[in-house]
C-alpha cells in the first residue's frame, strides 16, 4: 500500500472523488471502498465537471463505477414504433397465462374468423404489456432503487433477501432490454450475455440504409457499371451458385416444420480458405418449430467447405443421438453434401471417415432423411455457425435457446 501512496505522489495523482454510496466493495458485513478514479492537476483542468458515479450493485460484489467527465444526461425525444409481437415477452413466467387468456377473451367476444381473434389477442397483449410491463426502463430504475435501499440498510435477513430479489428481477430486465434491441436491430453476432445496447440502439436506427453495389468485375477484370446487362447479371448468379454448392431461388421461402413426430435437423458451415477455418452450427426443433438444442463449434484446421458441412451434420446426429431422436429430417443447404449422402458414391477419400461416421449415427436413430434447402430457409444454423466462428467458441444449449437467435426462430415460426 506504502509504493502504492508513493506511485501516487511520483505522479501527482489525486482522488477525484465520488457521487453515491460510499462503498464499492462488499463480502458478507464487510464493505469497503476498493476502486476510486485518479488524475492530475492537467486532466482536471480540461475535465472541470468530471465526476465518478458509485452506481447499484447488481450480483458482483463490486459496484459498478462510472466516469462522466461532462455529468449531464440528455434522453433522448420520445418517438412511436410499430406495435409488433415482442420476443422479450418470452422471458415473463407469466406469458403463457397472458396468451391463453387473450385468446379466450377473443373467442368469447368475436365471431369474425381467426384472423379477427388475432387481432384482438395482439391488441389484449400489448395492454398487458403497458399495464405490467411497461416502461421496462421505470421497472428498472425501481428495482434498483429497492436494491440500493436493502444494500445501504441494515445487515437483515429481510435486507438480504430483498437484495437478492431485486439483483434477480434486474438481470431479467436487462436480458429483455438486450432482446428488444436485438429483435429491431436484426444483429447477427449478438453473443449470450452480451450486453452492449448502445451498439444496437445504433444499428437498429440504420436499419433503413440500402448497401448499394455500384459495380461487379467481370472474368476479364473488366469492372462493368451497367446493372442492365442482364447476361452478365445471369453469369454473376451462375458462378455465385456454382461456387457456394447452393440453387438460386426466388420468392419468400422460409423454414418449414416436420411432420407429426419427426424431430427436423439444420445444419450449416462457415469455412475460411485463408486460415483454413471454419465453424459449424446445427438446431433441432420440433413439428410446433419450438426449440429443443442447438451446437455450435468453432474449427481451427479444415481442409474445405465440404468437409465442414460435413462436420456439422455429424455433429447434428451425434446431437439427436444424445437427445434420443428416432425420426429425423436432416436439412443441409450444401446441395453437394446432400447428393453425397443420398447417392453414396461422390464420396471423396478425405471425406469419407466422417461420412462413415455419419452413416453410423443414421443407423442408430433409425429413420433419417437427408435432404437440400436454400439458404433463406437454414438462417438459424447460418446464424449459429457465424458467431461460432466470429467468437471462436464451442458451445450447446438444450431447451432454452441463446438470445442472438431468438429473432430467427420467431421468424421461422411465426411469420
């Protein structure tokens, strides 16, 4: 502590002091004051309204401490939005109840067909939403202030549990605030736990922005700036299809659920040439597309995009076995893992021990197809094997779903 003081003075850096409670650090009835802010005559002189917050403890046993060198808060103008199902409902014990009420309500009051009962189930749900729900932001503030308040009180057994109650219900209201953001802002690498909203504040208000391609370059390494040209448009989309092993489609296609008890299987590959890596990524859902697991896995040494799709489908079984899946419709959107499987005589040699091994894994379901769909109808495996690949983690989830897909499943089901 002596060097620490001395390193203090060396550099003639003082405390700046703090706003709030005066501990920052808390095990048990012990609670001191650990982190503090320093700085030098310089830095106060060009930050004169810099103050540090001791802001709420949530469920470390460190406050949370906040710098702000300017201390204003300016919020931002109120606006409307569209009225639209909201995946965050799906974090509330009550959700389920709230439906089916909803729903008996309509029927009760409505004989105008489904489509009118849907609208007043919409309607019910999103006045629970205003009643209950709503605002999320004034529900937090709320649970931090009865946070602090057990906090800063005395060390009772009531105390303790109000604490522990309210660091509970904030960490589900921070999970629906990240959520919210995620299903408007349609971001695809959002990773379990993440919690950077601003990004997606950002991204969700430049949803509206178009990415323009001005001009493609020929095999001639002629750049071509008349998107007219239809031939050369055709020969675009040809290579393109040729090269990803994926057909050209056009209209809306989407996931389609299996049939009566069959368990479907998605599986998708991100491979990088350059590096030699990849990733994988496969989910199971069942006949109601409600999640049952999903696995993801990073690749450090692949040798081709084949071989990675390969990879994911062996994983997917192995999955279905651990699951105990005896009907299974497997879907790849690599037309040439599909044809390999199918035909069984396009195998190459550095392919075909894992295709063996997928073989095995088939034989002890039972009942497994195989079969191709385009990449619009496999977005919940592109979008696993995409953040498995850009955060280079392994991962498996059973029953409950990570956040970042949320936004696809609910898609896949519900639109």
């Amino acid at each position: 502590m002596q060097a620490f003081q001395s390193c203090l003075m060396d550099c003639s850096l003082e405390d700046i002091g703090y706003m709030g409670d005066p501990f920052t650090w808390k095990r048990g009835r012990i609670r001191e004051r650990l982190d503090r802010a320093v700085a030098d005559g310089n830095w106060l002189m060009l930050n004169p309204g810099a103050k540090l917050q001791h802001l709420g403890f949530i469920k470390s046993d460190h406050r949370p401490i906040l710098l702000d060198t300017e201390y204003q808060v300016i919020p931002p103008p109120p606006r409307s939005g569209p009225r639209r199902f909201e995946a965050a409902w799906l974090k509330e014990n009550e959700f389920r109840q709230e439906v089916r009420k909803a729903w008996d309500n309509a029927l009760s009051t409505s004989d105008d067909g489904v489509l009118g009962r849907l609208g007043r189930m919409h309607e019910a749900l999103h006045a629970w939403d205003s009643q209950i729900l709503r605002k999320p932001k004034r529900r937090l503030r709320k649970a931090q202030r009865e946070l602090e308040k057990a906090m800063s009180g005395p060390m009772t057994d009531e105390n303790e549990a109000t604490a522990k109650e309210m660091a509970n219900l904030i960490e589900l209201l921070l999970e629906q605030d990240e959520v919210y953001w995620a299903q408007r802002s349609r971001a695809n690498w959002m990773h379990q736990g993440d919690r950077n909203t601003s990004f997606f504040h950002n991204f969700a208000s430049a949803r509206r922005k178009k990415n323009t391609i001005s001009k493609l370059k020929d095999d001639n390494g002629i750049w071509v700036e008349d998107m007219n040209n239809a031939t050369f448009l055709q020969q675009v989309l040809d290579t393109y299809c040729a090269n990803s092993g994926q057909l050209a489609t056009s209209g809306e296609i989407k996931w389609s659920r299996p049939e009566g008890a069959v368990v479907k299987l998605n599986v998708d590959a991100s491979f990088h040439d350059d590096g030699k890596t990849g990733a994988i990524g496969a989910v199971l859902r069942n006949a109601r597309g409600e999640f049952i697991a999903a696995s993801a896995m990073f690749l450090s040494n692949v040798d081709s995009a084949v071989m990675a799709e390969a990879i994911a489908l062996k994983e997917g079984l192995q999955m279905a076995i651990q699951l105990g899946c005896n009907r299974l419709q497997a879907e790849s959107d690599c037309m040439e893992i599909v044809d390999a499987f199918n035909e069984k005589d396009a195998w190459c040699s550095a392919q075909t021990a894992i295709f063996a091994e997928c073989i095995d894994k088939m034989t002890s379901i039972g009942n497994v197809s195989v079969g191709h769909v385009p990449r619009e109808a496999n977005q919940v495996a592109h979008l696993l094997a995409q953040n498995s690949y850009a955060s280079q983690i392994t991962c498996n989830w059973v029953d409950e779903p990570p956040s970042f897909l949320l936004d696809k499943l609910l898609h896949d089901v519900i639109l």
